[in-house]
C-alpha cells in the first residue's frame, strides 16, 4: 500500500499546457458529453474555432466562412486575414499567446484569453492549422497538442484567411457524434448577430439580413406571434421583443460579443427589468412585473470592451460595465430600452393596445391561481422536506436558487424499483431523482392551472424550478428514464406533453432527453456485452460465439445498481427532443395527444426527431 504520509519535493510536478488541458479539460471547454447535447465538448471545440472566423468578419475581414463536417473529421476556413505567418504555431500551441489582447485589433472579441484554439488541438487526435496572406502560406500538423509536422513558407495563389482542420480525441470524447441539428443552430445564431455574413456548412448556405427580427421569426410560429415583433438597434446593443398567443413561460434568447449566453447574466437580468419599467412608464400603470413578461418571446444582443463571463464556455455574463467611458450595463439597457421601446410603443397604438389586453390577460389569470399557486407552493415545499419525490444531487441540495452547471441531470422516472436502481447507482453530486407516480396526467388542452392542481405536476415544476423563467432552471439535462415497453413509451409521450404544453423552450433550448438503456445482456465467462437492439444483439452472439447467457431486460427495475452505473455514468446514451422549427407546438400536441390517425406515430417519429425503437422490438 503506498505511504501517503510522504510529501516531499518529488510530489511536486508542473504540467505542460497541453498535459493540463487534457488532464482538466472541463476547465476550458465544459462538460465533455458525447454529442447528444448542444453543450457538449466537440460543439465547444468547433465554437472555439469559429468565434475567432467571427472576429475576422466583425473586424471587416472576410465575408464568408465555410465549414465541412464529414464524421469525425472538422474543416472551417475563413477569408479573413490570416495568422500572421511567423506566429502560426505558437498561437495554437503557446497559452496565453493571441491577437486580442491588443484591443485596437480585436474591440469586442468573443474570445480574450488566448485559450481557444489551443484547447482544441490539445484535445484533437488530429489538427492541423493554414495561414495565408501576402500571397505566401504557412502549415502545421499536430497531434494531441504535440507538433508533428512544419512546412516551410510557401508560395500560393490561393485567398488570403486560415484553415483549421482537427478531428477530436476519441479517448476523451468516447462514442461521439456530431449531430447536424446542434450545428446548424450554433450557425444560424452566428449570422443573426452578424447580418451580412454567409456561413456554409457542407454546401448549404446560412444567411440573415434583419438579424435578431430573423431569430424571433424563425423559432417562432408566425400564427403564434400576437403582435409584429418589435426590433431596435443601437450602437453596441440590439435587441427584438414579441409576445406568445398560447406559451405561459418567458423565452429568451441572449448574447454578448456574438457568444450564444444561454444561462443569461447581467445583461438579460437588466433587460428583463428595463421591459418592465418601460411599459409601466408608457401605461402610467405599476403592473405586475411578471404580468408584463408572460409569454415574452425576446432577444437582446450586446458588445462589451473585454468582457467577463463566469466559465471557460461562456454560458453567463458576469460584467457589470459596457467598457471603455461607457455606463454600466444597467443603465446603458435601461436607458436604450426605456427610450427606443417607449418611442416605438407610441408610434404604433395598435401594438401598444394589443400588448396591454395581454398584460391584463395575464393579470387576471394570475388573480384567479393566486390562491392555487400559494397552496402549491406550500404542498411543494412540504414534499421537499420530507424528501417523497426528489433526491437532489449534492452541488445544490436545499438550495431552489443555485446556478445551475452544466453537468447536472434529473432523471425521471417511473416506479419504485426503477427509481431506487437508479438512486444507489447515480453520481450523487451532479445526479438527481424525481419519482413519478403512475402515469402522468394527459395535460392537453389544459390551462397552466392544472400544474398547480395536479401533485405530479406541481412537484416536478417545483423541482426544476421553472415556473417563471427558464432562466432559473435548476438541472441542464432532464433525462426521461421509462421502461422499453408500450407503458414506457405512453409515459414519454405524456411527459413530453407536458412540456410542450407548458414549458415548450425547456425542448427548444436542448434540455431534453430520453435516456436510451440496454435491452439484451449477452455474456460469457470472460466477456459481458450490453446491446441496445436486436441488431446489436445478433452481433454480440456472433462474437462471444457458442452459447452466452443472454437476458432480456423487460425494464429499468431489472438492472442491478452495479450494471445501471454504466448507463448512467460515462457511457450514458441519451437521445435528445428536438422540435421542428417549421412545426407549431399546437399542430404538434394535437397529433400527439389529440384523436388518434394512423399517421400519428410517424407524425412523432418525423417530427420530435426521437429516436423511437420499434415497440414490437422491445415487447
């Protein structure tokens, strides 16, 4: 056994940059994650590439970045200026080594620290970096960070910019998958906030003229939207503001210097203030603040001198000044929103009259729940006393207002045994437990007053902690774990009613998943093989060949705590929701929960994107 009471001079070892970026990589890119949610590390290594084709284009350089992905493998080339040719290697390969510490250079560049880039080769089985300017090119291989390869200058008639090309590690992000639908959101949020700029991606054309107006109106349905979505721009602030017919919650959409702020920060909290002063100013009424925000669907985009974010990832902005002599970002919000907003308001009355018959809508609903919501309130907090439905996970156990980090998860589950395999096997600090009851309530075409009646509901709102905005959701990733079976499947679909119905951008935003677990364990004496098909199963006895022991898995409740870790820990599977943007969430509901037609299930398949295993498989 080792002697643990030495300490001495030779336990002492500093580590190079590319040994500590792969030793703590969630340091500077996040959670890791196999590609199944749009926070996962390859997105993060692909963002880190291109914010810095971004701040070429912002700088007026380079109109058009063009991206391949083809399995594992990344290209992006941008037509920007280029690295400077005798810095190609070190700006890849040498911490705290870049362009944007010289503010003249880069004004309000998403990324400042010098990080960037050389995350992504350290943590890439393959990469490899071109400059080209001046009519002559410059190139280098690496390999896990270590440079294998440097070609001499060269001379070449190809456009000025840089090519970067890497494939990542595969022993640090194992079995992963880049995923179509999380990159060409990350793309088309880029050419919102930066209007007049073309990305392609593997040969299909981005492009947006009218920049945070084109976001609104492509998540949105247009028969959905109550009045024309108002849209303000300003020097270093833009920002476009509509409201639901039928959403309950606040959706936002958030940026700074381009990065996609999806946990918010200062920013979006003095937003969310500014709209409501505002509108009480113009109405001359003291409303309700969250009167004023329901059903608010807005976005808002800032530039800030060097910003301050809380992470690596940049997820929330911690600064509290715009930079440079400009004010705070509070008072530079509150005074463009509090002048442009009012202005437009008064030259469009029969906008100014619909979001009023709104705001007294949502004033009189939230009169007849309030002794509903309160009772609610109550019965919740009781529950999370006595600890009956939700065994919290430790980074914020008690705590209903702690920021969420992105590698906490809610599993949902469905009876005891289930829920008790997954309790003993999860990972106690980022991993939590809600236990259902039964099946859930078909909540569609109910009002939000059956998720303050109904326990299930109101337990599980309470949980999360979502019943005023998103932006206080308690878990980044809500995993739907329900048996393989017919009643599995009816319980996923009545739960995912349930947020479509209610809380709709919890879907939008990537929040949920379906946990995928293994339906046969095939084994012999030196080998156990888990498979998740009758495909894979197949296979597994070709391997083992003989005669292994094979077991069917007839539900959650059957897998040991001891086998469950594996599912649940750093091979878990989890198969994402995903809304078609083109689809209404009503259409969407009513083939889900509404008269039932033949072409339901396919409706589902098609349109959720769920990978829904064929039942008869399972059964």
């Amino acid at each position: 056994m080792a002697d643990t009471t030495q300490y001495t001079e030779d336990n002492i070892r500093s580590l190079d940059w590319k040994e500590h970026i792969r030793m703590r990589p969630g340091m500077y890119i996040g959670k890791l994650g196999d590609g199944s949610s749009a926070d996962d590390g390859i997105y993060i290594l692909l963002k880190e590439v291109l914010d810095n084709s971004i701040d070429e284009y912002v700088m007026g350089a380079g109109k058009t970045i063009e991206i391949s992905v083809q399995g594992e493998k990344v290209i992006v080339r941008d037509y920007g200026r280029g690295i400077p040719l005798g810095k190609v290697v070190d700006v890849v390969s040498k911490m705290n080594t870049g362009g944007k510490y010289d503010t003249r250079a880069f004004k309000k560049s998403v990324g400042l620290n010098g990080v960037g880039t050389k995350a992504v080769n350290a943590l890439s089985n393959y990469f490899r970096v071109e400059s080209t300017r001046d009519g002559k090119s410059k190139s280098a291989e690496f390999e896990r960070g270590e440079l294998t390869n440097e070609e001499e200058l060269d001379e070449t008639s190809r456009r000025r910019g840089t090519k970067i090309t890497f494939i990542p590690d595969d022993t640090i992000f194992k079995h992963y998958k880049f995923r179509n639908e999380y990159i060409e959101k990350m793309l088309r949020n880029y050419v919102y906030l930066n209007p007049g700029l073309t990305i392609v991606f593997n040969g299909e054309k981005y492009y947006s003229e009218n920049g945070l107006k084109d976001l609104l109106q492509d998540n949105t349905n247009v028969d959905d939207i109550l009045y024309p979505i108002i849209h303000l721009k300003g020097e270093d602030i833009e920002v476009a503001i509509t409201h639901s017919k039928t959403q309950y919650s606040e959706e936002y959409h958030s940026f700074v210097n381009g990065q996609n702020t999806t946990q918010g920060g200062t920013h979006l909290a003095a937003f969310r203030e500014a709209v409501v002063k505002t509108v009480r100013d113009f109405y001359g009424k003291n409303y309700d603040a969250s009167d004023v925000r329901k059903s608010i669907i807005a976005a808002i985009s800032i530039k800030v001198m060097e910003p301050v974010f809380e992470s690596q990832t940049k997820t929330k902005l911690g600064s509290t000044d715009m930079g440079g002599n400009l004010p705070t970002v509070r008072t530079f919000i509150n005074d463009f929103v509090g002048t442009h907003l009012d202005n437009f308001l008064h030259k469009n009355p029969e906008t100014a009259e619909k979001l009023q018959r709104k705001i007294l809508q949502a004033e009189r609903e939230r009169k007849e729940l309030s002794g509903i919501r309160k009772l609610a309130k109550e019965r919740a907090k009781k529950a999370s006393l006595h600890n009956k439905k939700l065994r919290d996970c430790r980074v914020h156990l008690g705590d209903m207002k702690k920021d969420r980090r992105l590698d906490t998860t809610l599993f949902i589950t469905e009876g005891d045994s289930a829920s008790g395999s997954i309790t003993k096997s999860r990972d106690v600090n980022t991993q939590a437990v809600f236990s259902l009851r039964g099946k859930p309530l078909n909540s569609y075409g109910m009002s939000k007053k059956i998720v303050y009646e109904n326990e299930e509901f109101n337990l599980l709102q309470a949980a999360l902690n979502i019943e005023e905005s998103l932006e206080d959701l308690r878990y980044n990733n809500i995993v739907i774990a329900t048996d393989a079976d017919v009643d599995g499947m009816h319980i996923r679909l009545l739960l995912i009613t349930f947020f479509l119905q209610f809380f709709p951008e919890l879907i939008k935003e990537g929040h949920l998943y379906i946990l995928q677990t293994p339906l046969f364990r095939v084994r012999n004496k030196k080998e156990t093989i888990y498979c998740y098909s009758e495909t894979e199963r197949r296979e597994a006895v070709e391997k083992l060949k003989g005669k292994p022991e094979i077991t069917r898995f007839k539900g959650l409740g059957e897998i040991s705590p001891d086998e469950f870790q594996h599912f649940i820990g750093d091979d878990i599977r989890l198969e994402p929701v995903m809304l078609d943007k083109a689809m209404s969430i009503e259409k969407l509901l009513e083939f889900y929960m509404g008269k039932n037609t033949p072409d339901r299930q396919e409706f589902i398949i098609n349109n959720l994107k769920v990978e829904l295993d064929v039942i008869e498989e399972k059964a």
